[in-house]
C-alpha cells in the first residue's frame, strides 16, 4: 500500500470545496462512506448560517486538495439567492429555485422584488451573464412561472 | 424657477430629452459583465468638454474610460469587462487545491484592461510570489492554477 496515496478524515474536514470556477462554496463538515464497499460516496459542505448543507457526491469531487477540495463541476444549488439584474444594472429578483432535467439546467425561477414579488421563469437564452449576479440579455423579459415551486 | 424649463441656447442641441446630467451620474453603482460589484461613481473626467469616463470608488480607486461602458440605467452602469483591479484579494489555489494566498498586486504594461502577471502574498509579512497570467486556468470568483505551484 502506497502510503503517500493514503489521506485522513482530517484532511478532508474544515476544509473549502471549491468549484471550477474558484467560488468557496463552504466548508467540508462531513465525509460520506458506505458501510458496505467502505468507499467514500460524497461530502457534506456547511454552506453557511443562511444557505442549507450541500452534498456532494464522489464523482464531482476532482480533488482532495491539501488546502482546499476541488470540485469538478459547479453545483447548481450555488445559485439560489443569487440577485437577477437588467442588462442595464436594474435589480429584477432573486433566484428561488432551480429546474434541472436529466442532469442539465432547464429553467430559473425568480422571485421579483418586494415580500409579495410574482414568480418568473427564465432559461439559459435570456441570460447574458452568470457571475456575481446573473445579467439578463437587452430587451429580455422574464415569463411568469408556470410551475409551482415546491 | 428652478424647476422651469431651461431656454436653449445651442447651435447642435434643439432638446435636452436624450441628454444626461452628470450630477445624476455620480453615485451610481458600478457593475463588472458579471454583475460583480467594481464601485461607486464620484466624478466624470472630461477633456475639452467631453466626457472621457468615470472616477470609480471601490476596491481600489479607478477611472474607467467610456469605452468600458455597456449600459446604464437610472441607479447603475454595467461595464462590458471584468476590471482585472477587481482580481487584487481573491484567493489563489493551484491545480491540486494547495493555496498559495491572495493577490496584492496585478502586473500591467499598459493602462488597457489586461495583465501580465499577480503578485500573490501568503501572509500580509511575507514576500510576494509573482504568477504569470498564462500559468493561470481560471481568473473569476478566485484564481485557479493550470498546474502544481512550486515555491522556487
């Protein structure tokens, strides 16, 4: 057994996951191994006080970093909350839920402004920008959603 | 009076409907093609009464030529790049999750939008360690190395 191979829980614990494109999603809080096979199935990463736990499974995990764990794929659970703004800086909502089918994005719904803001759905054809915020294309107006957000 | 509609007195401009006040400019908030937050605007610079861009108040202070600018409305400007000023303090990590510390400093030639390297701090004590940009793999919300870093 190659023991330069060979890591601990407590060099994958504390750590910062990564995703590819060098957002600190959280840290590492738990390590998943199945009873059985004795392999590690995933994570589990603190997201913060004001965003649920995220986990992630074993094949997005690139690498097990000796500062930080990288990620091979960005979740798509990182872009809840994100602030949705005009082409021309207009705050538009806040993205409250994410879509996907069979493994890929499909839709975003936003929530517009205020408490009571109505709910809209947008794909990846409005969006102009995905980054700190997400900026929508000219002239691009959001569709009411259709489905209800469970 | 003062809310009265101006005369004009003008050779070029018949209405001042498609025309902006630059007290209405400052304070606006600036956003990088991303949507990541640069500044707030606090002055225009002109050269023979026009205007060559904005004086910008943020991370570091920055003018920002026209020429940067995408759209705007009434509260903000959107720019069409990611300021590389914008860079100084995201973390650097290499390809194998090491972190090698944050950036203190970018290397420009020129005043254009563009670098050639970052100087990278472990520690605010510590030396800094310059990165070539080709060394990099991706420069958004941090930096990622395309390889191993090797402290010479």
């Amino acid at each position: 057994m190659n023991q330069n191979n060979l890591i601990t829980s407590d060099d994958i614990l504390g750590k910062s996951a990564v995703d590819p494109e060098g957002s600190i999603l959280g840290v590492v809080s738990k390590v998943h191994i199945e009873k059985t096979d004795m392999k590690i199935v995933g994570i589990t990463v603190d997201m913060g006080v004001t965003k649920p736990d995220l986990f992630i499974g074993a094949n997005f995990i690139k690498e097990f970093g000796k500062d930080a764990i990288l990620l091979n794929r960005v979740p798509t659970d990182k872009f809840k909350g994100l602030k949705v703004m005009s082409h021309h800086g207009e705050y538009v909502g806040k993205v409250k839920d994410v879509i996907e089918e069979k493994g890929k994005l499909k839709e975003f719904i936003v929530s517009g402004k205020g408490i009571f803001g109505a709910k809209y759905s947008m794909t990846y054809k409005d969006i102009e920008q995905i980054g700190e915020r997400i900026v929508l294309k000219k002239d691009r107006k959001l569709n009411k959603a259709k489905e209800k957000i469970k | 009076m003062f809310f009265s509609k101006p005369e004009i007195i003008s050779k070029k401009l018949k209405s001042l409907e498609d025309t902006s006040k630059a007290k209405l400019e400052i304070g606006k908030t600036v956003y990088s093609k991303s949507g990541e937050y640069v500044g707030k605007v606090y002055d225009l610079i002109f050269r023979e009464h026009v205007i060559l861009g904005f004086m910008i108040s943020g991370k570091k202070n920055m003018f920002i030529g026209n020429e940067y600018i995408q759209s705007e409305s009434k509260e903000s400007i959107v720019l069409n790049i990611e300021p590389v000023i914008n860079l100084i303090g995201k973390q650097v990590f290499d390809s194998t999750g090491k972190r090698i510390g944050t950036v203190s400093r970018i290397g420009r030639k020129s005043n254009a939008n563009t670098y050639n390297e970052i100087f990278v701090k472990r520690a605010f004590y510590s030396f800094a360690v310059p990165i070539s940009k080709d060394k990099i793999s991706v420069a958004k919300k941090n930096i990622i190395l395309k390889n191993a870093h090797e402290p010479k």
